[in-house]
C-alpha cells in the first residue's frame, strides 16, 4: 500500500504549467497598459513611443505564437552600463530634464527586462517598472484619461498580483497539482470574476479615502511637472498676428460657470491683458504691477482705478463666477467686462495700470479661482453726453498714433465728419469695420512693411487682432483715446455641467475707448459668427466633456475648500434626510397606533384562529430559516447516493464524516495536517489500516477523479467506525 502510495504522489508531482503561461501574458499585459498610461499623456517623444511599442508588439507576437527570445546575463550587463552613460548624456545634453532622461531610463529598463524574465525576481521587477510608469503619467498630466488607462492598469495589477502569490506557493510546494482537462478555462474564468471585484473594490475604498483624508498642498512633484506652451497672446508684448495663431488651436483653455445661469444666457468676453503702445506691427502694455489689496475675508480687490461710472456708486448688474483653468503656461486672470473682486488660493495677486490682473504666487499657478464683475455698460446716450477733458495719463498713453500709411487718418476722419460726439464716432468707425471686411485665419507667413494698410487698402479681409487694432488706430486719429483688450470670447455651452467652455479657437481681441465721467467702454469690430447647436457627436462631446471637468474639479484640484464644500453638502443633505425621516414618522404614527388597537381587537375576538395563523407562521418562518441548511443537507445525500457524478465532491464529504467520528472517539486531525501526516499520527494498528485504506480511496477519488474509488468509500468508511468501536478503552 505504501508503495502504491509513492508512486501516486510522484504522479501528482507534474509541473502545473498552464499557471506559469498565464503569469507571463498577465505581467506583460500589466506592462503594455502601464506604458499606454504613460503613453496617453502626450508627454513621451516620438522615438520613445515608437521604440517601446515595437519592443511591446514583438513580445506579444512571441507569447501568442508560443517563441522564446531571451536576452543574456552578459548582454545585459553590457546594455545596462552602456545606458548609465547614455542616461548622463540624455539629463545634460539631449533632454535636459530630470523626468524625461528618467522616464527614457525607464522605458530602456522595460524593454530589456521584457526579453529577459526568467526567474521569479524578474516578474517582480517588471511590475515595479509598470508601476513608475504609470506614477510618470501622474506627474505628467491632468487629463481625465489617465483615469481609464489606470483603471485598466489596476485591472491587470490585481490579477499580476494573484498569480504572482499563486506562482510563489507553487514553486515552494512540496508537490505540484497535476493539470486536468478543463484547468486552463477554470482559471480564466475565475481570474475574470476575481480580478474586477478586487478592483472595483479597491477603487472604492481609495475614493473613499481620497474624498475624506485631510488634503495637503506639499507640492513634492510639481517641480518637475511639465508646462504646456505658452500662449503668446497673452503677454505685455504682442506682434499682429499672435492671436490668430492660437485661434487655429481647438485646444481646452478653461470652464466657466455663472451663477443662475443654467441655459447659457451670457455673451459675455473674457478680458486678459490690456495693450496701449502700438509701434505699426507690434503692441505692448504697461510693465509696472503692484500687489492687489486683499480683503479680511480673503478676497483681493482688482477694481481697475479708472473704472470712474463703477466707483462713483452706480454697479448696476453684478455677476459671480467661477473659473476653472487648464494648465496653458500663463498667469494672468480672465475676467469678466469690469472686475470687482477675485477668490482663490493665492498669496498674492498683482495689477498693472490698465487693471490686468496677475498671478503673483509661484507656487500655485493659475488654476481655480472666482470672481465678481460688473458687465452693465453706460447708455449710448449717456456716453452721447459724455464731455470733459481726459486726464493726463490717459492723454499721453491712449492718443499716441506711429508713423502709419497717412490714408488710414484719412478714412477715419471721412467716416466721422458729419458726426458730432465721440460716441457716435466709435460707433461709426466699429460699423464700417464690420460691414466692409472679411474675416480670416489664412494670413501671409511674413508681414508687410505696414500691416494695417495692407488689411484696409490691400487685402480686406484679416482676423480679430487686424480689425481691432485699425479701430484703435483709427480711434485715435479722430481723437478718441483707445486701447486693445485680448481675450476670450464665449464659447459653447455645456447644459449637462452649466458650463461654458472656452477653447483657444475662442481667444480674441476687441477695443475700449475712454470717455470722460465712464471710463472705458467696449467695441468690438470684428465680423460676428454664428453659434451652432451641437447636434450627433458635438452633443456626445458634451458628456465627455463634463466627465473632464468633474475630473478637474473634484480630483485634480481637490483641496481643503473642496473638502469644505463636501462635508457642507453631506450636513446638509443628512439633516434634510433625517428631517424628512422625522416628519414621515410622525405622519404615520397615528396610523401606526390605530392598525395595532384594530389589530388587538381582532385578536381578541378570535384568539383560536390567530393562534393556528401564528404557529403556522412560526413554521414558515423555521422553515425559511432553515433553507440553506436543508439545501445542502440533500445536496450532500445526493452526492453520497450517487459519488459517480462528482468523485471529488463525494471523496470530501466522507473525509470529512470520517474526520468527525474519529474526532468524537479521540483522534483529531489538525487543520495544518495532511491526510498522510494524519494517518502516520494514528498508533492504534488496526484503526491504522482502516484509516490507510481509506485514504487511498480517498486521494484516488478526490484528485484523480476515479468512480471506483469513490465507491468504495462508504465501505471503507464502516470499517474505520468498527475499528475506531473495537479499540481498549475507547470512549
């Protein structure tokens, strides 16, 4: 029996291969989705992507067609030290940054570990490196997407980390499983139901976690977080043409939500910088700034302070908005027509002298901020009235005209010389603009000696920064003081979040002319375009959309005043809830106590039959109670009656009913023990041989799956009871 015994467990002892396949297709799927993280944050260059994704795509040609290419200890060693040098030279030559040379060093580590895994140390290893670079990706971007490519890197994570446990005890085991039919499909499918709930549920405990855990601004990788191109538009030095540059861009700029605007009612444009100095093919604003004053509450005062109609008490429509910018590269504030106040989590704010207002905190650049605006504007026939002289500063700053083509003072004096107010002057000179010119982005690459001429005599058609700047010139000519404001205007609007979204396609620039007692009133000359209603996928583009902005809003920038807001809304949507709660029961509780008093005299009228219904209640209840038990109690009783339909099943329950017995005359076994370790634990002979025999059968059936073997335990089993009866002084 022994011998038969030994050559049984030498047949067990065959290596469970399918589980090694499965560990490789699983870690290098774990790799190819933690490079796609890192890959999906446009930050890898070209020769990057395309050297990985050929070293990823020839290794998954190799696993699916069943090939080995194994890298030696030597040509690794020789690789690896050839990089070290290169690495050095990438940091301070070629890239010039910290986290490119490291993500490249990165990258160079993967490909060679892919086609050099062999032991078990290898698998680990590999996950380290998938795992830095989705932790690259993090750094690199704030885009929503990243939460798709790491969900489907968390995917392959749990499952690289269940094999990989699953791997480490089989290699350690003293025996290994033999591989039955139907092994391989088992597997799939319970890694296919495993791996998502492990998932699903760490996803939610992290979020849990992420959302109540108090939120710290240390900012350890900012530093190395890349900027985005800067947007030329928007400095204090401009040369025609700079806006119509970014216009060719649909990139995102920032998301805007107004208060009590649910249906996207506002036209409203979106001021940045303010230029006054034009040289004939470039314009330049005012350098000075000086530091916003800022309110006990926190908030800064950014009211321009020639802003006279606003100062002199007359704020007339007042808005609220908030502002949630992309990472562009600039730290100047949109704000609405006439700034008020702005809020934000920033140590300084700064001005200049026209009003732009400016991030001056390095630490924090411009993210998430609000502000409050006054967008009335003065009648046109209170700007009619308008007299008085200019103060000095706008006199010298706003009138100053440079050596241009002569016929461009010509045309704006021919437009408004029967015209006897500035107002209707402005308007004028805005009016001919619009009606008589085309607009366009296809512009020569290099500019004319004189550019405006070119727009007004030649060409006749440009984009918005042609057709303000000629108003402002123009403006000027007849006296007017002006000056050039670049932007945004507004841009679609997103019903799902009550959002309008500004794009750089959006970016614009207009003209405000002074006019004494008002201060500074907008114009805008260029050609206007209509807004279209997003229709098929515009509209599906809508729901993406909102999915990123609440990404931006609630993970990205997710702070203290976030968290505020959240624990605001849960108090108060808990204390509604419980108002309600309260307000239910006590509507109910007059009910409550009449059905009970109706119900008491029932019973007591027919105490007999509440009686019958009672018990029988009861019965049904036990028997509900019971249900599971009595299902596994005939699940058991069929396996018994019938061991052929499932050996393994029925080799378990007579163990198990085996174990018990002997338990209850004084042997028992130990849940570390092996059947074998608990057999040689028996010192009674002749229990010894039932128990032997018994095991036999046992393994037979429950790992090689043998009917005959699963028959005769029944037999067996009544031996073990009469030998376990037989022996001295059992109990």
């Amino acid at each position: 029996m022994n011998l038969m015994s030994g050559a049984r467990a030498e047949s067990a002892a065959v290596q469970f291969l399918p589980l090694q396949r499965y560990l490789e297709v699983v870690v290098y799927l774990l790799a190819l989705t933690g490079f796609a993280t890192l890959a999906s944050t446009g930050g890898l260059d070209l020769p990057g992507i395309v050297f990985v994704s050929s070293a990823l795509l020839i290794r998954g040609y190799l696993l699916a067609s069943g090939q080995t290419l194994i890298i030696t200890g030597s040509w690794t060693t020789i690789l690896t030290v050839g990089y070290a040098i290169y690495y050095l030279a990438d940091y301070f030559l070629i890239s010039r940054s910290f986290i490119s040379a490291t993500v490249h060093l990165v990258l160079f580590v993967l490909v060679v570990r892919l086609f050099s895994t062999q032991r078990e140390r290898d698998y680990y290893f590999l996950a380290v490196i998938s795992f830095l670079m989705v932790l690259a990706a993090a750094v690199l971007t704030v885009d929503s997407v990243f939460l798709v490519t790491f969900a489907l890197f968390m995917l392959t994570a749990v499952a690289s980390v269940v094999l990989m446990e699953m791997n480490h005890a089989s290699l350690r085991a003293r025996s290994q499983p033999k591989a039955r039919d139907g092994t391989v499909r088992r597997l799939t499918f319970s890694l296919a139901r495993v791996s998502p709930l492990i998932m699903l549920l760490i996803l939610g405990g992290a979020t849990g976690i992420f959302f109540v855990l108090p939120r710290v601004s240390a900012g350890y990788l900012r530093a190395f977080a890349p900027r985005n191109e800067y947007v030329g538009g928007f400095s204090d030095q401009v040369q025609l043409g700079g806006i119509g540059e970014i216009q060719q861009s649909s990139a995102l700029v920032m998301h805007i939500q107004i208060d009590g605007d649910t249906r996207g009612s506002f036209t409203l444009k979106w001021r940045g910088v303010y230029l006054n100095s034009f040289d004939g093919k470039s314009w330049t604003g005012p350098r000075a700034q000086h530091a916003a004053p800022r309110l006990p509450g926190g908030d800064f005062v950014i009211m321009p302070p020639d802003s006279v109609w606003r100062a002199a008490g007359t704020l007339r429509s007042a808005i609220h908005y908030r502002v949630l910018m992309e990472p562009i590269g600039t730290n100047i504030f949109f704000l609405a027509s006439t700034p008020l106040e702005l809020r934000g989590n920033y140590r300084a704010v700064g001005m200049d002298g026209s009003g732009a207002v400016f991030d001056l905190d390095p630490d924090r650049p411009v993210g998430r901020y609000e502000g409050w605006s006054d967008t009335s504007q003065p009648a046109p026939d209170e700007l009619r009235r308008a007299a008085g002289s200019y103060p000095p500063e706008v006199g010298v700053l706003y009138l100053r005209v440079p050596a241009l083509d002569p016929r461009i003072g010509q045309l704006a004096r021919h437009i408004t010389a029967n015209l006897d107010n500035n107002y209707d002057r402005a308007a004028a000179l805005d009016i001919y603009l619009r009606t008589h010119f085309g607009y366009t982005l296809q512009l020569p690459g290099a500019l004319p000696a004189d550019p405006l001429a070119d727009f007004l005599f030649e060409r006749k058609e440009g984009h918005c920064e042609y057709f303000a700047s000629a108003l402002a010139i123009m403006l000027r000519d007849v006296g007017i003081p002006s000056r050039l404001v670049n932007g945004f205007r507004t841009g679609e609007f997103n019903d799902l979040t009550s959002q309008y979204v500004i794009r750089a396609s959006n970016a614009h620039s207009w003209v405000e002319a002074y006019f004494p007692g008002y201060g500074w009133v907008s114009f805008d000359p260029t050609p206007g375009g209509i807004v279209a209603t997003p229709t098929g996928w515009e509209r599906a583009a809508l729901y993406l959309d909102a999915a990123r902005s609440f990404w931006r809003e609630w993970v990205v920038n997710y702070d203290v005043s976030h968290q505020q807001t959240l624990g605001e809304a849960t108090v108060r949507t808990t204390r509604r809830r419980f108002w309600a709660l309260r307000q239910w029961y006590r509507a109910r509780y007059a009910e409550l106590v009449g059905r009970a008093g109706r119900m008491q005299r029932k019973v007591s009228a027919s105490p007999v039959q509440w009686f019958v219904l009672g018990l029988a209640g009861l019965v049904l209840v036990f028997v509900v109670a019971s249900a599971g038990r009595l299902w596994r109690w005939m699940r058991r009783r069929r396996i018994v009656l019938h061991p052929e339909n499932s050996p393994p099943l029925a080799a378990t329950v007579w163990y198990e009913r085996m174990t018990r017995t002997l338990a209850r005359r004084g042997w028992r076994k130990s849940p570390l023990q092996t059947p074998q370790e608990f057999l040689q634990s028996i010192a009674e002979p002749q229990l010894r041989a039932s128990v032997e025999r018994f095991t036999w059968h046992y393994e037979g059936a429950r790992f090689g799956d043998v009917a005959e073997d699963a028959h005769q335990l029944s037999g067996l089993y009544e031996e073990v009871v009469a030998a376990s009866r037989n022996r001295a002084g059992a109990p």
